[in-house]
C-alpha cells in the first residue's frame, strides 16, 4: 500500500493483494484489478485501468489500458508477453495459459482490423470465462467512450452548447504495441456510430519501423 495514502483523495480503486514498488503513483480515478504487480518509478495516467493477473514493468509510463494477464513496461508502453510467472504464482492451469497465450497472438499480432480479430477471439472462446475476461475488457473502454459521445450530443442538442464534432480517438488498448504491430484506432463520428481502421506502423509518429 505505498501508494494508497498518497492518492486516497483521488479515488483510485486498488484490487486485492496487489503489489505497488517504491514510488509508483497512480494520478487519480485509476483502476487496478487483483493480483496486479506494479514496478517502481512508474507512472499510471487518470483513469487508466489495470487487468487483474497484469504485470507492469520497471519505471514504466502507463497511457493506455493494461490488458488482464499481460506483462508490459517502457515508454511508449509496450506489451512484452503474458504474465506467465504470475499465472503460474496463482496455480493457474497450463490449457488455461494456453489457451491465454494463443488468444493474446490472435489478438496483438494476428491480421486484419483490431476489432475484427475482438470478434473473432470472442466467438472462438464463447464459453471460456477466462478468456472472457480480456474480451470484456476491452469492449467496456469502447463503450465507455461510445457513451461519452451520446453524452457529449444530448448536451449539444438540449442545453444548445457548441461542441466541437472532431474525430475523436482511443488508443487504450491497441496503443500497447511495438514495431511488430500495426495501430488501429477506434473512431466515433459526430453521431456516436463507432468506426475502427487501421494505420500502418510508418503513420504512428516515433514508432520506429
């Protein structure tokens, strides 16, 4: 609990038997899941969320979400692999680190638009509530900022405020990436409707080729 008396105030929300190292901070509204193993010197933005079972490296930069069951550190913020270890720490089964690793393949390395392989991961595992968590996941960000559109255009319409209908983008997810991958981001249109496409690694600025 290195942390916790630091942010009180903030309204973080800290899971069960987490690990914080020296001079972690976490800037407000954050969301840790249980079992989550946080390094030193890292640094979490507001409102970021942390998986339960994730694993966060050395003096890491946490701008985007952290997927369930994965390691990452750096800055930018890359997926490394799952985190085995700590699977293996919580008696975690080996068809259910799997079963985790082929759908974290799939999902951070396999072809075609980020939220088509969502898609697929989930109608592969349907029934696999452990792999439903990472699915779940990532679909709650998304509509997390498909509401804050609707919001965003019920105040626009009802109390006449102007705001501005830009393209809005969120990098939660699929910002966690390398040179290995391509970005896909998630678009919303002035209408709430959401659009994913994808940009090729040369588009994404100081992602080296």
């Amino acid at each position: 609990q290195s942390v916790a008396d630091e942010h009180g105030n903030f309204r973080d929300k800290l899971g069960n038997e987490c690990v914080l190292a020296n001079s972690a901070t976490l800037a407000g509204h954050v969301q840790v899941g249980n079992h989550v193993t946080i390094g030193g010197l890292t640094g979490i933005l507001q409102r970021m969320r942390i998986g339960d079972h994730a694993m966060i490296g050395f003096q890491a930069h946490v701008a985007q979400d952290v997927p369930p069951f994965m390691t990452v550190d750096g800055h930018p913020l890359t997926v490394r692999a799952v985190n085995v270890v700590g699977l293996k720490r919580r008696k975690f089964s080996r068809s259910d680190m799997h079963r985790i690793r082929t759908a974290y393949r799939m999902l951070f390395f396999g072809d075609g638009y980020f939220a088509a392989r969502v898609e697929q991961v989930s109608a592969d595992y349907s029934t696999d509530p452990v792999i439903g968590k990472i699915v779940a996941f990532i679909r709650e960000r998304a509509l997390q900022v498909e509401r804050g559109a609707h919001h965003r255009e019920h105040v626009r319409r009802h109390v006449g405020l102007h705001i501005h209908r830009e393209a809005r983008h969120d990098l939660s997810i699929q910002g966690l990436l390398d040179r290995r991958h391509a970005v896909a981001h998630l678009h919303l249109d002035g209408e709430g409707k959401r659009h994913v496409y994808a940009l090729g690694r040369g588009d994404v600025p100081g992602l080296r080729r």
